[in-house]
C-alpha cells in the first residue's frame, strides 16, 4: 500500500488535478497505475471519475471535488493507494482525505 500527505499547490488547485509528489519531493507515481489508467478517486464518500495520466498525475473529476469540498491551495490531503483493493466498476480506487 502506498500512503503519503502532500500540500495541494496553486496550479493544482486552479486546473484541477493531482501531482503524486510529496512536500518533500519525493514521487510515488511509479507505484500508481499506469498511465490512462481509469481510476475512482474516494473521498468524503463520494467517487469522481479520473485518469491517471504520464507518469505522476491524475486528471479529471478533482476539480469536481475541489469545488464542492472547497479545496484550495495549501490544503494537506494523504492520498492511499492499496493495489489489493479490487476495482469499481472498471476502475481502481484511490482514497483522498483532507486533513
């Protein structure tokens, strides 16, 4: 299972996407499905479509829930991805929680 916290940054917040680095640095992409992989973002209980894309984002229904959640630059979420969780619908599940 991969687990990290992260500072979402202004351009993340404005264009509505996700960078899979930490604070620190250090990018956990390449422990994430492939790229255009089909994904669930899981947060609050809700799930918002989106892809993974290259080698270290995910695009798509973030910007939905940076709107509703009210999410903005500097917020700290942890992002959990367990690749033993089985799909949804076609899939793969990543969890988002604010904190």
């Amino acid at each position: 299972m991969i687990r990290f916290e992260k500072t979402i940054g202004k351009s993340e917040a404005q264009n509505g996407y996700l960078n899979l680095t930490d604070d620190k640095g250090v990018t956990y992409g390449k422990h994430f499905p492939p790229h255009r992989s089909r994904l669930y973002i899981i947060t609050e209980g809700e799930k918002y479509k989106a892809t993974k894309v290259r080698n270290n984002q995910i695009w798509g229904g973030l910007h939905s829930w940076y709107k509703r959640a009210n999410i903005s630059s500097g917020d700290r979420v942890i992002i959990t991805f367990d690749p033993k969780i089985s799909q949804i619908n076609g899939r793969i599940p990543i969890e988002i929680i604010r904190i």
